[in-house]
C-alpha cells in the first residue's frame, strides 16, 4: 500500500472517510479503458460486447468473493440509497401483504428511515422504529418482542457511519428469520473495512456501496440471497436479473469490481489491525493533550476500526473544524434555518445536547499514518479553547 495520494498531497489531512473514500488510483486504471477502447453494450452479440461482457461478469465475481456470495446473487445499482431502496420497497411489494411490517432502528441511514417512512405514506405499511442504547447498539431482545405476524422485513445497518458502532447482526438475523421475515443489512460502511460474510450473517439481502471503500462514487451492489422475491425499482430491459434496468455502466461495475478485491488483499494482510492502532493512537494523544475533556461516543470496542467519534468539552464540533482548514473531518451537529442542532444518532444514544455540539467524526483510511496522527492532535488541541469548570 502506498502511504501518499495524488488527490491528497498537499491538501488538508483526511479524516473523513466515511464520508467517502478517494478513488484508489489502481481502481481507476482498470476502469478507465471501459471509458475508452471497450466502450461497447455488455447486451450486445457483436464483438464489441465481448469485453464489456467479461468484464461486468468479472466485476460481479469480485463483489461476491468479498461478502462470500455467489456471483448471480450480485446486482449493480446506481448508490447504496438505490439498492437500500431496492431492497426493502422490493421485498415489502413482492410479499404481497394485506397488513405489511417492517422493523428498523432510529440510528439508521436516511436511505433507509426514508423509504420506511414512504411506504408507511404511500402503501399504507406499519413500520417499528426500534430505540438503541447508549452505545446505539439494538438489543436482540427488543427486536424479538417487536415481531408481529404481519413482519416481511428487517432492516438494520452493519455499522454506524458516525460512531462505528457494530451491530450483533448474526443474532438479528438469526431471530429475524426463525420468525419468518427477511433480513436487510446496510453493510456500506462496514463493508471492505471489517470481514463479512453473508453465510455467516445469515442475511438475506447485503448493501455495498463503492464510494466507502475506495471506488467512485454512482456505484453500488445489492447482495440478494437467491430465491428471495424482489419487486423491481426499475422496469425496463431485464438487465441485472430483471431487477435493476438499464444499460449497465461496465467501467463503474468494474471500479467496484477492483475495489472489492483490493480490499480483500489489505483485509488479508491486517490492514484493519494497522487501522485500528492509528485510531486509538490518536484518541489516546487527543485525551493527553486535552485531559479530561475528551469523551468518547459509542462503544469502545464493538465499532469498525476506523471510526473515532469524540466530544471534547467546551467546544462546539463546527466551530472547532472551522478554525481547523488544514483538517479535513465531520461534526455531530447539523445547521437548520442557521442554527445548530447535534446529529439525531447522538440524541437516540441518549447524549445531551451539549455533548452532541460538540462531537467531531475522525474517521482513517488506506493512506492515513502516524504523522497524520500527530499532526492532527496537535492542530485539534491548539484550536480547542481554555476551558475551566
């Protein structure tokens, strides 16, 4: 692995990879002649659909080898929000329920609570929004006595993209499907950053999405366990098993194709252990420089390797990061009509709002180091006003 990036030198250090990763440079190589020379319709019987043909089908294996799948249960979509969309509108229309119900959590992505709540609005379906703990984390407990004879579907993420809490997707799965009802994951930021195996899990559909491990952004898979009924987003030409028309974007399915098989090699060789050491290295050095103040949010150890999210006291997270250009991060908070409220997954933890203001996200990556580490510290600690009790 390289430690430098064309994208990054010279720029703000990059703590913000869960909000997206840059494209790694191998991953753009092996697409780019998919822009160019074989440019063809993969649906073609031409010669100039031959390589394009190969190519996605590559692409498909590739996906599936990182999640444990089978190639044909791989389909491409547009974004994570599209195969979420997919997904869970898909299963709730094929059931063909009278009284449908889907059960999810409040700390979920957008992508998620969104179409819940549309189908809630335009199909009439009951949804449980199930509450989490104060390290947002469901208990398997709660989710078995919100199951009803009515529940089609589950839907919980693998991980939390602002306190990388990890959820006990295995037992959700397992007491999701003993009752008879499918299991979605959103599995994008957890997916390339910690091993998933959708055996393992025991889930029955897997969102991936490109942008979080280092793909462009405008691709995404949904893992579809076969035999599982989906009604189609979007109809057209039957391409993607029928379930996802248009002509494919081959030079996308093979980026992510690319990513995917990357990011088992680095799994393979420890990069997550390498990740995880960079993380509590720099937790460890902001709690030094900032005694006291410095509050970690969300589980200590049950969370993706990457992810630090922190509230340091007598800060608000917006107002730190602005007097910070040379850091590139996130906040906990979120600006409506001018002013600032802390993100809802901090209140569902049951985080006052004090302490949600002034949540930073630092999130670390495939081209973080040590001296990133340190020199972030120093910046965050050197912006961060006196404060006295």
């Amino acid at each position: 692995m390289s430690l430098t990036h064309p994208a990054l030198g010279g720029g703000p250090i990059y703590l913000d990879y869960n909000a997206t990763t840059p494209i790694d440079p191998r991953v753009a190589e092996a697409a780019l002649p998919y822009l160019g020379a074989w440019f063809g319709n993969p649906s073609s019987t031409h010669a100039y659909a031959s390589e394009p043909k190969q190519a996605l089908e590559r692409a498909r294996g590739q996906v599936a080898a990182l999640i444990g799948a089978d190639p044909g249960e791989i389909v491409f979509t547009g974004s994570g929000s599209e195969a979420d969309n997919l997904a869970i509108r898909g299963a709730v229309l094929a059931a063909r329920t009278p009284r449908p119900h889907i059960v999810t959590q409040t700390t979920e992505h957008p992508a998620v609570l969104e179409t819940c709540r549309a189908l809630e609005r335009l199909h009439g379906v009951n949804v449980t929004y199930l509450p989490v703990d104060h390290e947002g984390r469901v208990h398997p407990e709660t989710l078995a006595a919100a199951l009803t004879e009515h529940t089609v579907l589950v839907s919980v993420m693998a991980a939390n993209n602002e306190t990388g809490a990890l959820q006990p997707i295995t037992e959700l799965a397992r007491i999701t499907r003993a009752h008879g009802a499918l299991f979605h994951c959103d599995a994008a930021q957890a997916t390339g950053k910690i091993r998933m195996n959708v055996a393992e899990l025991g889930v029955d559909l897997l969102t991936v999405v490109g942008h979080k491990m280092y793909a462009p952004k405008g691709i995404a898979a949904l893992y579809i366990r076969t035999g599982i009924p989906l009604e189609p987003l979007v109809y057209g030409g039957g391409q993607e098993n029928g379930l996802r028309a248009g002509t494919e974007n081959v030079a996308l399915a093979v980026a992510l194709g690319t990513a995917a098989h990357l990011a088992a090699d680095e799994l393979a060789a420890g990069e997550d252990r390498r990740i995880t050491e960079l993380r509590d290295l720099l937790h460890a050095q902001l709690a030094q420089a900032l005694p006291g103040r410095v509050h970690l949010n969300g589980p200590a150890q049950t969370r993706l390797p990457n992810t630090l999210n922190i509230s340091i006291t007598g800060t608000r997270g917006h107002e730190l990061l602005a007097a910070i250009p040379h850091l590139a991060a996130s906040t906990g908070s979120a600006c409506h009509s001018g002013e600032q409220t802390s993100s809802p997954v901090l209140r569902a933890m049951g985080l006052n709002e004090e302490r949600g203001l002034s949540a930073l996200r630092l999130s670390l990556g495939r081209w973080s180091t040590p001296e990133e580490v340190d020199q972030a510290t120093q910046l965050i600690a050197a912006a961060s006003p006196a404060f006295s009790t």
